[in-house]
C-alpha cells in the first residue's frame, strides 16, 4: 500500500479545510439573507397594519367628532 508525501497530504489538508471555510461563509451568508428578508417582511407587515390602524383611528375620530360638532349646533 502507497502512502502519501508529506507535500501531499499538507496539500489535501489545506484544501479540505478551504472546502469547509467556504461552506460555513455561505451557510452564514445564506443565514443572514434569509434574517434580512424576514425583517423586511415583518417589518413591511407592522407598517400596513400601523397605517391601518392610523386610517381606523383617524375614520373613528372624524365621525365622533362629526357627532359633536352636530349636536352643538342644536
């Protein structure tokens, strides 16, 4: 049986290793990206409910108002 060179085997070591350096950078990269869209996501949620809720608020006050304005009149 072959054994291999010590040239050989620093060789297969240092690729082995830059092989799992760049599998754990994309899964960290891919990791980031997905919290990234997730915020995005989460985010662009929270502000269509807030303007809703604005819109609600300001639609609620408006006709309360409406009401007291009318009933000062009488």
């Amino acid at each position: 049986m072959k054994t291999l060179g010590p040239t050989m085997e620093k060789y297969l070591v240092r690729v082995i290793f830059r092989i799992i350096l760049v599998l754990y950078i994309i899964y960290i990269a891919i990791k980031l990206i997905a919290v990234i869209l997730v915020e995005n996501i989460s985010g662009a949620s929270a502000l269509r409910e807030e303007s809703l809720e604005k819109l609600r608020q300001n639609l609620t006050g408006n006709i309360t108002m409406d009401h007291v304005q009318n009933s000062k009149k009488i």
